[in-house]
C-alpha cells in the first residue's frame, strides 16, 4: 500500500500549529495534489455511486440506500438541481479548468443519461427510472405516500418546470454543445428549447407542466398544474434560460419569448391596492389555489422576488417599463405589515386574502396523509410554518430601487453586461480548506457527512429527522469546486 506521507504531515501539522492563527507550518497544497484527490473522487462517484452517469441528492455511506427529494430507487436519478444536471455541469467546469478528459468524459455520461430521459415532448420529469415498467409502481407505494410533496401524489407523465426540473437540463446541455461543438447534442437541446417556446402561453406566462393536463383534481380544488406559475421559479428560471440561449446560439425567437415572459411580470401585477404578485393564476390571471398548503392568496415573498427580478429585466434590456410596476408593489408590503414588535423576527406573513388583504394561515391535524384534515383561516396562533413569517427588508428595496432607477438604460445595459462578464476578483480558496478538503476523503473517494433522513410517513410533520452518515451530493459539488476554483485561481 502505497501511502501519502505529505498529507499525513500536513494534517498533522495543521492540528498541532491550530493555536497560532498567525504560523504557517504547512506547505499549500500543490496542483497535482489537488488535481489527484479530484480524480479520485470524481473516479468514484462517477464509476461507483452513478446510475447511468446521473445521481440523485444523498446516498447512505454502504451505498444500499438513496434519496432524491423523497426516497429513490436504485434505477432512478433525479434531474432537478442539485442532481444529475449540477454534477454535470461541475464535470464540465473541471474539464475548462484542468483540460483532463476524464472530467468531460464524465460531463457526457451525466448528459447521455438525461437525454435517455428526455420525455417526447421535449422537457423532462423530476426524475429519470431507468425501469419505466417499475416507475409507477414506485409512485403507488413510494411517492404518493410521502406526506407533503404533493408533486409527486400522482403521476402524470408529461414534463415539469417546477424546480429547474427541466430549464436545469437544457442549460446544462447547451453549455456541453458550446464547449465541444459535438452535433450529436444538439438535436436534444434544439426539442428541449422548442419545447419551450412551445409551451409559452400567448401572454408570455408559463405552466407548471406541460404539455396540458387537467387529471388530479384535489382537496376541494381543481388541478393547478396548467396555471400561470412564478412558485419555485419557473418563469424566471426560463426567462434566463432562453436568454442564455440567444446569447449562446443566436436565435432571435429565444431572444422574443424571454421579453414576453418579462412583460408577463407587468400583465400579472395585481390591481391597487394589493399591487403585488401571487405564486400562481387562474387563466383570468387571478391567484390560484396550488398545493394545500398554498391558497389563493397575494404571495409577500412572491412579491419581493418579482420586485428584483424587474430591476434585473431593465439591466437587461434598458426598457423602463419594467420598472413602473414597483413602487405600487413596494407601498403594498409597506400596507401589509402585521407585527412592528423587533423582538419578534418577522413583519409580513407570507400569504394575504385577495380584496380584504387579511393574512391567511394553514393548518391541519392528523398524524399522516391518511388521516390529515387541513384547512385555512385568519388565525395566526398554531398554523403551520410555511410561509407563516417573513421579515423583508424594504429599506433595502426601495434603495436598491432608487439606485437602479437612477441609471441610464445605457448605463444599465452595462451594468447587466459587467455583471455577466465579471472579473474574477474572488478571493482564492484558503490553503486550510484546502487542505481540510484533500485531507477528509475516504479511501474509496468520498466525502463522508451527516446526512439527515426525514420520516418520510410523517412527511413535513417531521420534526426530528433521523441523522445518518453518508453522502451528500451538494457537499461533493461544493468540494470540488472549491478545489477547481484553487487551480484556476
């Protein structure tokens, strides 16, 4: 066995020099040190827990079980960030910095997997299974049980932009046809932006799932998943989607259906004097009711996101009509606050009643799916946490506001472009990371952490998550691209 006596002296010196911040006892770690521990543990994860090329969120440390957003087959990776779609894209940001083939070698295993999923339509699910005939099997007994993640109660089998589910996939696919000009990519990546400016609504808006389905009618209410949706991202995560494209490959209409999503911001702006924004409408562009816990309401996070999103879209075009809707916005939060306490930490709920602007809270009983009564009222005492409280900072809106409106549309086209382009002025990963990083990985290449389990039969009701060790893909790609920015910088 062949072993690394730098490292161990390093780690050791790093413990025994701990008491001096101020003495360095170590040497940084050098390129081929780095580039070695990224190898192995990209050789690993790529060669070892991979699926196809593609992963899922956690694994536990023997590798018998795995977990997506809820628990995952062997057969399954997931597609929404920070699955398969990330990894893929750090793969291809070690390959830029390092010029090493095993790192695009594995970007394309993570790309071939997705587009194997790619549904006809063009877009993608949450999830890939490599098993289809045991896919709605899994739904049954697995998915639909775990209580809370109402996405996956029924399986509808068209595509979802919810949770960068698809706009993640294409974007990683158009940044591989960019780096490799490889044409045996761009057929994948030509249907997944066709289909969406497919599935675009005339008004520049966006449904959660596409193409249309109206089969899961639930609760009392009818199924949400054809509405207008800006929760969880999916106008905004297409809008710059489609502008990553046209800058990328030119084509104008990406360009065009990136506009009317912006001006979908202005058509969907709520009427004084609740002049903000829901998290999904009707087709009359009134707030619709999602998820159980997600009323009809006027959305104060919503709101917020929506308020920055329009000063980003003036940076972009120049054009000051998106900046008209936020001062009406911005005097609907200052109306809306509901505690002035500053021993409390919060002033809004996330959630108003349409016309009466009361704050709306959900509750339920029942300990499971089965046994779960739920309903929403006025009262604030014992309801739920989601988006029960929200404390924004409006001081910092209305300057941010203020600034951004003082801008030239010229000076605030260059200010976009900057912002694109920046220089790189990051300070470099500190040696200690470093060296804390390189130090921590196993023998077989992985990073071993908490991991933490939910009871997934008491769903969100759990409180008490059950902590095991394993890994965890963020913390793989946040490791490797803290390595990867050492050797770049």
């Amino acid at each position: 066995m062949q072993i690394n006596f730098r490292s161990i002296i390093i780690f050791g010196c790093l413990i025994a020099c701990c008491a001096s911040e101020n003495y360095k006892c170590y040497a940084d770690p050098t390129e081929n040190e780095v580039l070695a521990v990224m190898k192995k543990a990209a050789g690993f994860m790529a060669n070892t827990v991979s699926y196809r090329g593609g992963y899922v969120y956690s694994y536990s440390e023997d590798l018998s079980q795995q977990w997506g957003e809820i628990p995952a087959r062997k057969t399954q990776i997931w597609t929404q960030p920070p699955g398969t779609p990330t990894v893929g894209m750090m793969y291809l940001k070690a390959y830029k910095v390092t010029g090493e083939q095993e790192f695009l070698d594995y970007a394309e295993r993570a790309a071939n997997a997705l587009i194997w999923g790619q549904r006809p339509a063009g877009g993608w699910q949450y999830l890939i299974d490599f098993d289809m005939p045991g896919l709605r099997t899994w739904y049954d007994k697995v998915a639909s049980q775990c209580w809370g993640w109402e996405e996956y109660y029924h399986y509808y089998g068209n595509c979802t932009f919810d949770d960068a589910a698809t706009s993640a996939p294409t974007e990683f696919l158009l940044e591989l046809y960019v780096t490799t000009l490889d044409p045996k990519y761009k057929p994948a990546l030509i249907k997944a932006l066709d289909f969406i400016l497919d599935s675009q609504y005339p008004n520049g808006g966006w449904p959660q799932r596409y193409p249309l389905i109206f089969d899961y009618p639930h609760d009392g209410h009818e199924d949400y998943t054809h509405f207008y949706t800006y929760n969880d991202g999916v106008i905004i995560n297409n809008i710059e989607l489609l502008l990553d494209a046209y800058e990328k490959l030119g084509d104008e209409a990406y360009r065009k259906a990136a506009v009317r999503g912006m001006d979908f911001y202005i058509i969907s702006q709520l009427p004084k004097p609740q002049a903000g924004w829901a998290q999904q409408y009707t087709m009359d562009i009134k707030p619709g009711w999602a998820r159980t816990y997600e009323p009809a309401a006027v959305s104060a996070h919503r709101t917020v996101n929506n308020i920055n999103d329009l000063m980003r879209f003036y940076k972009i075009t120049g054009d000051r009509r998106y900046l008209s809707p936020i001062p009406s916005a911005i005097e609907w939060l200052e109306n809306s606050i509901i505690n002035t306490d500053t021993s409390k930490k919060f002033t809004h709920t996330g959630f108003y009643e349409p016309v009466t602007n009361k704050p709306l809270y959900y509750h339920f009983t029942g300990t499971s799916k089965e046994t779960m009564k739920h309903w929403v009222d006025y009262d604030s005492t014992g309801g739920w946490w989601y988006r029960k409280q929200f404390n924004p900072d409006i001081t910092g809106i209305k300057r941010a506001y203020k600034r951004i409106y003082s801008l030239t549309p010229t000076e605030a086209v260059a200010e976009y472009k900057a912002e694109k382009n920046p220089i790189n002025t990051s300070p470099k990963p500190s040696p200690e990371r470093i060296t804390e990083i390189l130090s921590s990985i196993d023998k077989r290449g992985a990073w071993i952490t908490d991991i933490q389990i939910t009871d997934y039969s008491k769903g969100m009701l759990s409180l008490s998550p059950k902590t095991i060790k394993g890994i965890n893909i963020s913390v793989y790609i946040g490791n490797m691209n803290l390595l990867i920015d050492y050797l770049k910088q």
